[in-house]
C-alpha cells in the first residue's frame, strides 16, 4: 500500500465581505462590473441562489482570502477572476487559481487548496487554506534522518 501523501500548510487567509456592499456595488456596476469580478461559472452558482448577494460576498471574500494566503494583492480588476470558486456536486466550495495567482501558488510549491465560506444577510466570510505536498515530503524525510 503507498504511504500517505504528507503535505505541509504553507499559507493561510481569511477575509470578511459586507453583503449589503456587494449588493448596492452590483447594483450600481450591473453585468459588467459583476463579469469583470466573476468567472461565467461563478455568476451562474451566485443567479441561481434566493440571496445572489450573498453568495457574491462569500467568492468576493474567498477571493480575497486567497491573495491573502498567498502574500499578494489584488491589484488589478482581472486578478478577481485568477481565483474561482467552484462547487462539488455536494455544495462543498473549491478554489481554483489562474493567471498571476496560480504562478505564484506553483512559485510556492502549493499543491492544494482548502476553502471554507459561511454567510448571513449581513456578513460573508472565507478562509483558505494552503498546501504543499512537495514541502511535506521533504519534511518528512527531515524527520525521519
Ligand atoms: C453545508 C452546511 C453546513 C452549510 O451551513 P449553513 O449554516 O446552512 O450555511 P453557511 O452560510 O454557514 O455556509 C454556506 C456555504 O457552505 C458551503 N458548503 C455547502 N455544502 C458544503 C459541504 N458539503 N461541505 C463544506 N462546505 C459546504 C458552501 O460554500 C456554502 O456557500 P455557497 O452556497 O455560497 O457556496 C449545511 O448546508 C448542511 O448542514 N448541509 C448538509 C450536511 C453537510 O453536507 N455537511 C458538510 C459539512 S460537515
């Protein structure tokens, strides 16, 4: 049987988005300030929802989450859509990078991404968590000298 894959946490970020912000800005922006900050995927998880606002806050959040965790901005409107938030078939949240955030988690050798989300009517709150298995094999093998 092969050994358990190890792997080492290597970042972590949390962030807290205001709901009623998200909904007055998408409000104001309408589709095009809701496409420049959400994937195609991310729109049609968020309009299928009773409370899209929510469910925005909660990706805005987890977005910046994980520019947090990777010890990075986002500085540019585009970076926004470099971390998806998808959804397995059981609702449970999955971050996906592209562009810039995901040269910079493969520079830090992250090989997985953990995801958290919760919501109210007021408040959306994220917290990622980074991973590397290529540091915990080498942590591992550190160990075992
Ligand atoms: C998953 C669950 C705990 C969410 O709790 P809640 O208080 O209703 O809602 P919260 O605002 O705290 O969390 C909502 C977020 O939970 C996340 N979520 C949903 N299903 C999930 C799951 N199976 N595992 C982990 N996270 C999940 C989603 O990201 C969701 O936000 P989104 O719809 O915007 O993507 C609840 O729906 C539940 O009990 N489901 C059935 C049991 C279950 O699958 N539990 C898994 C964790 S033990």
């Amino acid at each position: 049987m092969p050994p358990p894959e190890a792997s080492v946490i290597v970042g972590v970020g949390a962030d807290v988005f205001d709901v009623r912000r998200m909904a007055r800005e998408l409000d104001e922006g309408g589709a095009s300030l809701r496409e420049s900050l959400f994937t195609p995927g991310e729109i049609a998880d968020c309009e299928g929802t009773h409370a899209p606002a929510q469910h925005y806050a909660a990706r805005a959040a987890a977005k910046e989450a994980a520019a947090k965790a990777l010890g990075v901005g986002l500085s540019s409107v585009a970076a926004w859509r470099d971390a998806e938030v998808g959804r397995d078939p059981h609702g449970r949240p999955a971050l996906r990078l592209h562009g810039g955030l995901e040269l910079t988690a493969a520079r830090l050798g992250v090989t997985a991404f953990s995801l958290s989300l919760s919501h109210t009517a007021e408040l959306a709150i994220a917290v990622v968590v980074l991973e590397s298995a290529a540091h915990g094999t080498a942590a591992v093998a550190a160990g075992a000298r």
